[in-house]
C-alpha cells in the first residue's frame, strides 16, 4: 500500500506556480473558490479537514497524507494532479468512502463520513458516489445493460428488475451508448467500455462522480470522447472529481488542484478546455 | 427480499458459468448422500428384519441352560447335565409367570428315507413346544403327552427336511430312519424362514424329548428347558420364579454360583440388537466421511472461487456491496451446489437401495427421516463449508480486492 509513496520524495511533478502557495500549509484555499461564500445556499460536496492518513510499513509509518483541507462545491469539475506518490490515490479512496483518515474529518454532502464502518461506508458509496475507474472494471461476461444496473442491486430500495433496466438504458443512452445494451465488455472498444462504466456510476444519481485517471487505459482520441462525456454531465450540474497524471486530461477541468508529499500545493481556477466530439 | 432475489440470481449465474466445475463439485455431495442413504437402508433393513425375526420367534420365552455343579468351591465337571426332568415339571407346577415349559435334548443326525439322506439337527422337545415357539404343523399333527410318557419314536419334519427327502409327496405315515431307529412322520412344520443368526430354522426335525434323551442320546438328563412367560411383561418375573426355584430344588446356598443359567429370548434380542445398530452405525459413519470430503471439496472450490473473483468482489464493493449482500452471494453459491448434490444424492441413494434390494434381495429400509436427514444433512454442509469461504469473501478490503488482477 505504502509502495506508491516512496516515489513521491523527488522533485519529480513540481508545478511552476507550487510555490505561490507553499506557505499556506494545509489550508491551500483559494480565496476566490472558497466554498464557505456558497456554503449558506448549499453544503459543500466535499469538505475535509486536515486529513491525514499514515500507512504502517513495519516499523516505519509512511504518512500517505499529511494534512489535506479542501472544499468541493456542487457542480464544481476538479482535476486532482500529482506525480505516483504523492498522495492522490490514497485521497481519492478516502474522498471515494473506500478507506478511512488517520485523523482529521470528512464531509460528503455535509454529512460526516470519516468515521463510518465499512457496511456504513458501502451504503455511502453506493448512494453517494459514483466511481469511474482507470482500468474500466466491468464484470466480466455481463452484459452493458446489467453492469450498469449493478448499483442498483445493492441500493436496497426496492427497484425492480424492470426499474433497473429502464434507468440502465437511460444511462447508456446519456453517455451515447444506446443500442449496445446487450454487448459484453469484451465486446466493446475500450472508450465504450469506459462510458458503460460512467453509465454504471451514473445510475444512483451520486452526489459526487469520482473518476481515477479514466482515461490511462485509452489512446488520445478516445480520451477526448470520455472527457467530452464528462464535460457534459457536469454542464448538466454533475460534481465530478478527476484524479490524473496526464496535464492534457486535467485542462478539461474547471479547477485544478495538484498534490506533492501528501499535501495540496496549488489549488487553482481553470479555463475549461472544451472539447465537443 | 427483492435484493436478496436479486443477490440469490447472482449467486446462481456464477454457477451456470462454470458448468463443469459446479458438476464435480457437487459430484461430492451427490456420492456422500447417495452412500448415507444405502448404507442407512441396508443397516436399518438388517436391523428391520432381525427384529422380525426375533418377533417370530416369540419374546416371551426362556432358556435355562445346565451350569458347572459346585461342591465346596470346587468345581467339578460331571459330565452330566445339572437339569432334569422334575426341574422342569417343578417350574411348570409352581411358577405362577410361566405358561409353557418343555424339556429340551438335542442332537444332530442323518435321517434316511429310502435312497435319500439329510443330515439335521434332532431336536427332542415337550408337548408345549409348538406354544412356546408359537410353531404349529402345516401337514399332520404334532405329538402328545402319551407319545413323550411312551417315548414313541415318532417325528415331526422340518420343511427343508420333508422338502429334501420327500419332494412333492405327504410325508405322513412314512418311516424314516434315524441313526438306525425307524421313526413314523406324524406331522411337518410350517416354514419358519432363516433365524436371528442366519440358520434355516426349518432344517431340523423334532420327536418326544424322551426318545431323543434315552434313545437317541442314552441318557437320563435333559440338555436343557424352554419356558415361556405367561406375557411379555412377566419375562422378568418368571425368570426370577425359575432362578429361584432350582436353587432351591439344588440347594444351593446364598451367594453360591448358581450350576444352571438363564437366558431371555429378550437379551438374545438385544444382542442382536446391538450388534446390528453397531453394523448400521460403522455403514452411516463410513458414508458420512464421504459426505464430509464432499463438503471439504465445495469449501475448496469456493475458495479458489473467491480468490479467482477477488477482482470482481472489489468492483462489487466498490459501488456499494455490503459484507454480507457478498456473503449472501457466496452462501447461495455454497448452499445451491450443495443442496442440488443433495436431491440428486437422494435420487442416486434411493435408486442404488432399490437395485440392492432387488439384485441382491437384501432387506432394505428407506425411512423417510433418513432421506429427510441426508438432505438436511447436505445443506448444512453447504452452509457449513460455504461460510468460510463466503466470510473471507466478504471481508475483503476493497481497495486492495479492486488492485488484484
């Protein structure tokens, strides 16, 4: 677990503008953006304070995160950049409700997460977000139609079989894959299995859409058509968290946030890159 | 209720897809209940058919063998039998719980009616033998008081015996020799079938205990006496009336070895008993390992399911599968495939008793509570063996399940 925080200690990945905010520690808000403005319409869709994680490797402890404050408003589309090592990862599975901080607090959509237990925690995830993975992770042998209707199954509030597979097809429809309902992940090109992935992430409605480098496994052009996809559901009032390496890929985000040694060391507004395919 | 339909689907198509595996992982199941349902019907027949056995031949009676006379501590072989006669007619006259007595001498000999021989068992017995074994003639009749107090030499065939030497013919009327002495055939018994221990019952023939004892034997002591109880309840109780008549009649002193014993059809019957339970006990247990190893091969093949689907389980947990709607998926994986071994075990097991009992004409009983149990038996093997699995499936870190390739 700790392995990806031993590559970090380089100067591999600094930005530019890292040290316009270096001193600001582990509140690196930008007055402009600061959610607290907004905070008295809505509550912020991710609010952590001074999260820290530490990972225990034997003796030694490896702090993973080390003091991370940050505010995502509704409807904000966030790029979180860094190099392997610097903490993203092990931020986004505690933003993703898939592992707890050390210390410090988490609230998702004003409720405080950071101390659920897992079965707490996985109806959360479930309800709440709606993850898009680097590597697709599809079920195998299963149907577009049914691995975007998965969530469903465990939601536990009653959908019928007939329920779920409307609400599929409305999702494949929304990322342009309607039609191919019945297609195996296997075959389907690597865009279209990602987009059956943001139909899955999308069908609970999710507060927050938690994407982690959705575009690594796919070459440019196709790239451009998920993040177009992306763009769009955030135009339609989606929140969406982005986690990648590739600065071509965070240019499509409104706001760009980039992690050094498990600390935010820029935290800055972004002309979107728009892309229409 | 509609999640966990939803989750008992997933767990069934996971089962569908591997069509081959799931076929040899029940395969276990379906031997271990195929094989506790014959060997429980073999051993539950055995015992059925003992008991019937021991039912026929009535419960209710006694034997009271000859001991080792004792004088002074010293025990000393006479040679001669400690029982006589007048024992036996003490005990009919004064036991008030014992209905029928009759003497017994035996031995064995050919018996010969013209070119044909049978060599039997020669049973002299009382006139209320027939009561006491509840034993009557099916051709003829049996002998009297006159026949024994004359000891005539007349004879009552077993079947098997007028089978052998006569065949289709009435044996009534005709003279048969034994060990050189001609006996007139006054009567043959019914069939009685094969005894507790296996013998033919019906291989034998009986005549006055007088003309075996004197003739036959040339002696003036009986082997031994049968008494029947006057119900089954009252076996105890003449049993008791015996011991302590003939201790009395022998003098014996209190707390000195008695030189006669007594043994109930009872005890036989418990005996016996015993020792079938014993046989059908060994058959379940042995069928229950089979059963056992085919648990152990579904926990097996769960295992290497969960490890071969960790990935998936991650993907599972990831968009909000708790602990158990996994262990549910397992579960119903584990119980399906035992359960399905189980039916079809039961088919196998009731369908290889049945060839049993017609190929090889065994007594074999198929209660329904056995059936019952081997199927109960299957499913918690299923969930027994499918937990572990289905637990560690369950508890499964999804950050590191969704890494797993």
């Amino acid at each position: 677990m700790g392995s990806e925080n031993d590559a970090g200690t380089g100067p591999t990945g600094l930005h530019p503008q890292q040290s316009s905010v270096a001193g600001t520690g582990p509140t690196g808000l930008h007055p402009q953006q600061s959610p607290r403005v907004q905070a008295g319409a809505t509550e912020p869709v991710i609010r952590t304070e001074n999260l820290v994680r530490i990972y225990k490797m034997g003796e030694v402890e490896v702090r993973a995160l080390d003091g991370v404050s940050l505010t995502v408003s509704p409807g904000e589309f966030v790029a979180v950049m860094g190099s392997s090592g610097s903490g993203k990862s092990t931020f986004m599975n505690i933003v993703g409700c898939l592992d707890r901080p050390t210390s410090g607090t988490y609230f998702l959509d004003g409720v405080d997460v950071s101390r659920l237990d897992r079965d707490e925690r996985a109806e959360i995830r479930n309800r709440k977000i709606g993850f898009v993975f680097q590597s697709f992770n599809l079920l195998a042998r299963t149907s577009a139609l049914e691995n975007a209707e998965l969530p469903l199954i465990y939601a536990g509030n009653g959908h019928g079989a007939g329920n779920r597979e409307e609400k599929a097809r409305q999702c494949l429809a929304i990322v342009g894959l309607a039609g191919r309902e019945h297609h195996l992940p296997s075959q389907l090109s690597g865009g279209q299995q990602q987009r059956v992935a943001i139909a899955r992430a999308l069908i609970n409605d999710p507060k927050l859409m938690l994407a982690d480098e959705p575009t690594g496994n796919l070459d440019s052009k196709t790239s451009e058509e998920v993040m177009s996809v992306f763009q769009k559901l955030n135009d339609e009032g989606k929140t969406i968290v982005l986690i990648t390496h590739e600065h071509d890929i965070a240019e499509h985000a409104k706001r760009i946030v980039t992690f050094l040694d498990g600390r935010v060391v820029e935290d800055r507004p972004h002309d979107q890159l728009r892309v229409e395919v | 209720m509609l999640k966990f339909l939803t989750i008992l689907k997933v767990g069934l198509k996971a089962i569908a897809r591997n069509k081959m595996r799931s076929a040899l992982t029940a395969l276990g199941i379906i031997i271990g209940v195929a094989c506790v349902i014959a060997m429980v019907g073999v051993g539950k027949g055995s015992q059925a058919a003992i008991q019937s056995q021991i039912n026929a031949l009535g419960t209710n009676f006694l034997m009271v063998f000859p001991g080792v006379a004792t004088q002074s501590g010293a025990r000393i072989f006479t040679g001669e039998s400690t029982l006589t006669e007048d024992d036996v007619a003490a005990v009919k006259a004064e036991s008030p719980s014992v209905a029928y007595v009759s003497p017994m001498s035996r031995t064995g000999g050919q018996v010969v009616y013209g070119n044909s021989n049978w060599g039997t068992q020669v049973q002299g017995v009382g006139v209320e033998w027939p009561f006491i074994r509840s034993w009557n003639t099916s051709q003829g009749s049996f002998f009297g008081d006159n026949e024994v107090r004359s000891a005539s030499k007349v004879v009552v065939l077993g079947s098997t015996v007028a089978d052998a030497l006569f065949g289709d013919q009435s044996p009534i009327g005709a003279t048969v020799r034994i060990k050189n002495f001609p006996f007139r055939v006054i009567g043959v018994l019914e069939t009685k079938g094969g005894s507790t221990m296996g013998q033919d019952q019906d291989d034998t023939v009986v005549a006055p205990y007088t003309t075996v004892m004197r003739l036959l034997k040339g002696r003036n002591r009986i082997d031994m006496f049968m008494a029947s109880a006057v119900s089954p309840d009252a076996v105890l109780q003449a049993q008791t009336e015996i011991e302590s008549l003939l201790r009395q009649r022998h003098r014996l002193a209190p707390g000195q070895d008695a030189d006669f014993m007594i043994r109930s059809q009872q005890e036989i019957a418990q005996t016996a008993n015993e020792t079938s339970r014993t046989l059908s006990i060994l058959l379940a247990s042995a069928a229950s390992i089979s059963l056992l190893v085919g648990g152990i091969g579904i926990m097996n093949i769960m295992l290497v399911s969960v490890t071969e689907r960790t990935h998936e389980i991650g993907i599972r947990m990831a968009i909000g599968a708790k602990g158990r709607d996994i262990l549910t998926q397992f579960l119903v994986e584990a119980l399906t495939l035992s359960i399905a071994g189980g039916l079809i075990g039961i088919v196998l097991g009731v369908g290889a008793s049945r060839l049993l009992a017609w190929k090889a004409k065994w007594n074999i009983a198929l209660p329904p509570e056995s059936i019952l149990l081997a199927f109960g038996f299957s499913a918690a093997i299923g969930v027994f063996f499918g937990f572990y699995p289905a637990r560690k499936a369950s508890r499964l870190d999804p950050i590191e399940a969704l890494r797993y390739e």
